[in-house]
C-alpha cells in the first residue's frame, strides 16, 4: 500500500545531482511545486575532478549561487607518461570546487526557495493518462505532470527503464581523494598520463588537491588494489609519482567509481526528460560534464516552463524539441572528448600530438575549445 504525500506535483526531479538540483531551483524560481527525491543526504563527497567550468557560472549567479570558492583555474598543465609536460593557457579557464561544497550550496538554496525534497531511493517511475506516479523505497508513491531524469551515469531507474546501455559492460573505472600539497598552484589544473588511464589534479575551495583518475579495468585489475596500482603504475608518470611521494591524503581512504559508461543514450525515454549525466556523459577529461548536466537541466527548466505558461500544449512537440537542442549543444563536444580520449589512450599518438602541441599550442587551445561551450547567456 502506498501513501500518497502530495497528489500532483508540476515536476518531480530524481537525482539531485547538479542537474537534479539545477532544474529543482530554476523551477522553482518560477513558481511551479518540485518534488526533488535523492537517495543520499547532503552534503557528500562524490567522484568528480572538480573542475566547474566557468561557462555556467553567470546562470548559477541567475540562480541565486554565489559560489564559495577563490580558486580560479585559467592554465592546463598536460604530461605524458614519459612525463614530458608543457602548459597552456585555457581559452575560458574554470572554478575549483568541490563537489560535497558545490551540491551541498545548490541543495540549500533549493530547499530555500520551496522545493520539497525526500531522501529515498525512487524505484518505479509510470506514465499513464498524461501523469506520472514515482514510486520510492519508503513505499511513498507521488505524482506529476513532469519527471526529470537526474539520477547520474548508472542508477537503479536504468535497469527498470531497460536502457540499453546498462546491459553493456563498460570498461572503465574512477578514484577520488583529496590531499594537502602546499606547491600545487591555485590557477593550474593538471592532467596526467598514465598506462590505462590519466588523472587530473585541481585545488578545491578548502586549498587542499582534488587528485581523480579515470583507468580501465584491464590495467588496474592486475594490481587489485588502489595503493599498489598508484605506487606500479600512476606513479610511472614522474609527475604524479613525486605527487603521491610528497602528498599526505586528507581521505580516510580514496572513493571510486566502477561501471563508467560512455555509451549514447536517449535525452527523452519513456516520456522522462533526461539531464545531465542520465542524458549523455562526456569524457572527463574535457572538464565538461558538471556544466553539461547544469546547462542540460536549463534547457528541460525553460522548456518545461513555457509548456505550463502557454497552457499545456503539445508533450511530445517539447520532447522532440528538448531532444533536438541537447543534441545541438552537445552532442559535437561528446564526440570530440570521445575522439580525444581515444587518441590520449594511445601512447604513440600521445606522444605525437604532445609534440605537435609544443610546437602550436593553439592546436591543443582550439580542441579544448570543442569540447566546452561559450558562457551560457541569462
Ligand atoms: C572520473 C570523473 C571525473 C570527472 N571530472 C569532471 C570535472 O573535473 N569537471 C566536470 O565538469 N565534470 C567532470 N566529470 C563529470 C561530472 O562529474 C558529471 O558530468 C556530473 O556530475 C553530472 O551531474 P548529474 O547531476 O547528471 O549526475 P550526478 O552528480 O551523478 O547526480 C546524480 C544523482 O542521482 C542520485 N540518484 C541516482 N539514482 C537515484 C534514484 N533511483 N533515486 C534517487 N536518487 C538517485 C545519485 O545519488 C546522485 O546524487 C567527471 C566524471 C568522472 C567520471
């Protein structure tokens, strides 16, 4: 049996991520009832570069976020694994934040402006006579005109939803931990080779380093364990080496991720608007992917808005639309960070364009370019 709370909502948002959370405020901001439901509690650590690019950061202002960080990134430090490296200047340069910061500011502003908010894992989610019924582990059951799929990169909802995706393995798996490391600059982000996979480093609002790493399976498995893989194989890059020499970890132990999927998946699935990760992710090594789920949830909020001011025309003409133009924003930069990981994970080839990099740096500028978008107008 379930127990109804509210009996229709304009909008329920699963996933109060950065795009979950996105949509709850602008939502809101305009005046519709947000029911948000997530399954963890605020604030909380997740695995991330935490590399916010600044293109968002005039709409977070819209929003009302005033982000709490000095860290202003504007160079790329890149190395191979034989640890050449050169630095560059970023053509739009970033924030550095971290993501228990981050989410934990965008969760209090959302709650402050009046979005209802559970924390519960949502488990079914039906479409039936134009109205949606969100059933979650509590055996709570809400309704709405409106879901928006936030839930991130993998979730429980993927497998209810049969996406295709979720049936394939995927290759990749990803740690996370801060540390304190007095000579890292402020103003750099780093991105680190290594055999299997690179790292980024970046400083967070609190000064400490963000150091995550993406790697596949097939190169951490034979190690086991993180400790051992960083010390065999992270640190065959000189750079990251004297990093894990001189670093101390401020974790009680790093946080991973398994599972990472790059696959093409849907924006609209059975008439839920997907934002963010739950819509496409982009290779990390872009730095993108926090703006994309931002700009993504913006997109779904504007469209979502102008069906309920103009009276409730046509579902399936705003699916299409929303499809359309996240395919336009982003579909190029996905394809470009998937073209360009390909390449990095090859050691000749990264090789050879480090050395094309270091003979025109605006080579490398203008690829960084394609994978970001220009600051987002308000
Ligand atoms: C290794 C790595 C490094 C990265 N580094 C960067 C970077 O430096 N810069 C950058 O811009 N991007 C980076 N990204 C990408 C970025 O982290 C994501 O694109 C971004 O977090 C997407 O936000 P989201 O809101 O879509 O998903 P998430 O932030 O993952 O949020 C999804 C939320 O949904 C919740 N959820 C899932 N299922 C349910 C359910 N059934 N019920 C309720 N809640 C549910 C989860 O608990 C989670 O809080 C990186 C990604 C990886 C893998």
């Amino acid at each position: 049996m379930y127990l109804s709370l509210v009996a229709t909502y304009d909008v329920i948002i699963i996933g109060g991520g950065l795009a979950g959370l996105t949509a709850a405020i602008h939502l809101r901001k305009e005046h519709h009832s947000i029911l948000l439901l997530e399954k963890e509690t605020y604030p909380h650590h997740k695995v991330c570069g935490e590399y916010l690019s600044n293109e968002v950061v005039p709409y977070l202002g819209y929003l009302g976020i005033e982000l709490p960080t000095n860290i202003d990134i504007n160079t790329l430090e890149f190395s191979t694994r034989k640890g050449r490296s050169l630095q560059i200047s970023l053509p739009l340069g970033a924030k550095g934040i971290s993501r228990y910061t981050l989410d934990n500011c965008l969760y209090k502003r959302a709650v402050s402006l009046g979005v209802d908010y559970v924390c519960c894992s949502a488990e079914s989610i039906d479409f039936k006579d134009d109205l949606f019924t969100v059933r979650n582990n509590l055996d709570q059951e809400f309704k709405a005109t409106f879901v928006i799929g936030g839930f991130g990169k993998r979730s429980n909802l993927d497998k209810t939803l049969r996406r295709e995706f979720i049936s394939k393995k995927s290759p990749w798996l990803a740690v996370k931990a801060h540390y304190q490391w007095n000579q890292f600059p402020d103003n750099l982000v780093g991105l680190h080779s290594f055999e299997g996979g690179y790292g980024g480093l970046s400083k967070t609002e609190t000064g400490t380093v963000n150091f995550c790493y993406l790697v596949t399976y097939k190169s951490f498995q034979e190690k086991q364990n993180i400790s051992v893989f960083n010390d065999l194989v992270v640190a065959q890059n000189p750079y990251l080496a004297t990093f894990l020499r001189e670093a101390s970890m401020e974790f009680e132990k790093p946080l991973s991720i398994a599972q990472i999927s790059f696959e093409a998946k849907d924006p609209v699935e059975d008439h839920i608007i997907m934002c963010g990760d739950s819509a496409g992710l982009i290779h990390p090594l872009s730095g993108n992917g926090m703006a994309m789920a931002i700009h993504s949830a913006k997109i779904a909020s504007e469209l979502i808005h102008e069906y309920f001011i103009k009276g409730r025309t046509d579902r399936i003409e705003l699916e299409k639309t929303y499809a359309l133009q996240w395919q336009r924003t982003f579909g190029k930069r996905i394809r470009t960070g998937r073209r360009l990981q390909k390449l990095l994970m090859s050691p000749v080839i990264a090789e050879m364009l480090f050395s094309l990099a270091v003979l025109s740096p605006g080579i490398l500028r203008s690829i960084i370019k394609k994978t970001h978008g220009k600051p987002i107008e308000v």
